[in-house]
C-alpha cells in the first residue's frame, strides 16, 4: 500500500462522521421536498466542512513527514 492509499483509508475512517443522524427521516424527506434550495446549501456546506477537514489532515501529515 502507497503512503497516498494508506492516508487516504486512515482519513475515511476517521472522518465518518454522519451529519444527518441528528434528524429524523420525516425532517429530512420535509426538507428536500420542501426546501430543495435549503437542503442543497445544507449539502454544499457538509461537502465544504468535509473538504476543510480533509486538507486539514492531508497539511498534518505533510508537516509530520517534514520532522522525520
């Protein structure tokens, strides 16, 4: 396994974080129906905070390889 593909499968299961499990199915459903823009920002702004996240692992470990 490449350092990139090890990186990569530590990042995932660490960043499994499942932003709808705090609403209800019905909400969720209610929502989309309802408020597609609303939802879709909701969508964008998981995506951005998931991205954020990841560079911010990715920058962590270049920084670590620049101390060995």
């Amino acid at each position: 396994m490449t350092d990139t593909n090890k990186h990569t499968t530590i990042y995932k299961k660490t960043s499994q974080i499942n932003y709808f499990e705090g609403f209800d199915d019905e909400v969720l459903i209610e929502m989309a129906m309802y408020y597609p823009h609303q939802f879709k920002m909701m969508c964008i702004l998981i995506s951005l905070d998931l991205q954020a996240e990841k560079e911010s692992y990715d920058k962590n470990i270049s920084n670590r390889r620049d101390l060995c």
